[in-house]
C-alpha cells in the first residue's frame, strides 16, 4: 500500500461508512429543503428507532440539520443535510470511488495472473 493509498482509506469518514447512513445520506444529497423523517425511513426501511439513532449520530457530527415543526396540528421531523455535511460527504464519495477503483485493478491484475498460469499449475504467493 502506497502513502496514497493509504490517505484513501483515511478519507472514508467512519461516520458515513455504515450501511445505513450512507444510505441517508445518498437519499437527503437528493433533495432540496429537506426530507421529512418519514420519507427516510421509507425510503432507507429503517424502523422509527433505529431512524433516530443514525440521525442523532449524523446531527451530533454536523452532518445534517433536523428541525421539528408542527403542521394542521402535526409534529413534523425535517432532516437536510448541512453544508459541511454536504462536502464531507462528497469528500467521502471520492475516496469510496478511488478504493473501488484501486480494488477492481487489483482483482483484474490477479485475474490476468491466474490467466497466465498453465492449466493444473499451482501458484504459491
């Protein structure tokens, strides 16, 4: 592994690495003034609880903005995602895609390896 390589790895924001918040992260980069709680949860088959606890976590790291409203009467949960958010996230992204951009070169070089190998040859590392 290269220096490179390695400021890749340490450019995946832990924050935003787990399944799930990435996922909300990717659905609030979609909208403009923010998406309602519910809206999330659906669209990222998150239960209510499990919701809130990625929320608290992205809000606590100033990924996103959460503000709570009432509408004919109705609390309304609205979950945007913060400027800083936005740019981390994106920094995220452009790391995530230069790894899998370096893991796929690195599975076709083993590949044309393996091709150049005679047929019941064993190859030892």
């Amino acid at each position: 592994m290269t220096a490179k390589d390695a400021n890749l790895y340490d450019a995946l924001e832990k924050i935003f690495h787990e399944p799930n918040r990435l996922a909300i992260m990717s659905h609030l980069c979609a909208a403009d003034g923010g998406v309602p709680f519910n809206e999330i949860k659906d669209a990222c088959s998150l239960t209510d609880g499990n919701l809130n606890r990625h929320l608290k976590v992205l809000e606590d790291a100033g990924a996103v903005l959460i503000r709570k409203s009432f509408v004919d009467g109705k609390p309304r949960t609205t979950v945007s995602i913060s400027r800083s958010g936005l740019d981390r996230f994106s920094e995220y992204l452009s790391a995530l895609s230069g790894v899998i951009r370096q893991a796929s070169r690195s599975i076709a070089a083993e590949k044309r390896k393996e091709a150049t190998v005679p047929a019941g040859q064993i190859v030892t590392a």
